[in-house]
C-alpha cells in the first residue's frame, strides 16, 4: 500500500468507507456477544452436571461419557504463600524449639525483583559493557 495525497472529495470519502467499516465492526460484536450468551449459558449447566454426576477421572478431574463424546472438567487451584505470615510463623515456632517443623512445612527460596530502571540497563544506558554482558549467544 502506497500512501498517496488526497482531495478534500477523497478525504470524505475515505472517512465515510472508514466509518461505515467501523458500525459494522461494532454491529458484528454485538452480533458476537449475543451468540456467546447461550454457549455459555450451555457451558456452565454442562461444568455443573459434570462436576455433580460424573466419575473420578485424575486428582482434580470428573468425566462423563456419552456414546461420540465425552466431557472433562478440570478444577484448578492456586496457592499463595504470605512470606511475612510465615516468617512469623517460623519465628513463633523457633521461640517454642519446633524450628524443625517449619523447615519440614516450607521450602525456602530466593525471589528476585527488578529494581527501578533496569529497563535503562537493558536498553544499553550509558555503560556500553552492558551490551557485552547482556548478549546471549544463540543456540547451535
């Protein structure tokens, strides 16, 4: 595509086909969003009768099977771990003698956060080794 200098007449135009395109965009969503509606209407009364009816099939998982098809729900967890409740934890246990069982409840890591303009750093910033430093070569 070439960009090319166009009339007032054209400019119109162009406007008029660009906001034309731009309704039916915006009609065709909303088209969308109505469709989506019913599936998942139909989605979540299928998790429910799946979760409810059906057989064990992995930790976290139930199916049911039909004749052509079958269905899995997977429940997913998450787990957070509040690193100043356990460091209070662990401090409460080490008073009692029971530091043992902290060491066998967490498992201690090292986090690593980046500190304000390491974007700078990345880009280069005035110290040209950073660019040697930060290169990696590239797999063979």
């Amino acid at each position: 595509m070439t960009a090319e200098m166009l009339t007032p007449a054209e400019i119109d135009v162009k406007a008029a086909e660009y906001h034309s395109l731009e309704q039916a965009l915006a009609r065709a969503k909303a088209a969308a969003a109505k469709a989506q509606e019913p599936l998942d209407k139909l989605k979540d009364e299928l998790i429910e009768i799946v979760s409810k009816f059906g057989s064990a099939h992995a930790e976290k998982s139930r199916l049911m099977r039909g004749i052509n098809e079958e269905m899995i729900v997977t429940f997913g967890q998450s787990v957070r771990v509040d690193a100043a409740a356990v460091e209070k934890f662990r401090l409460a246990l080490a008073e009692r003698d029971q530091s043992r069982l902290a060491s066998k409840m967490f498992e201690k890591t090292i986090r690593f956060s980046l500190k304000p303009g390491h974007d700078a750093i990345v880009r280069g910033g005035r110290n040209s080794r950073s660019r040697f430093w930060l290169s990696i070569p590239s797999a063979k």
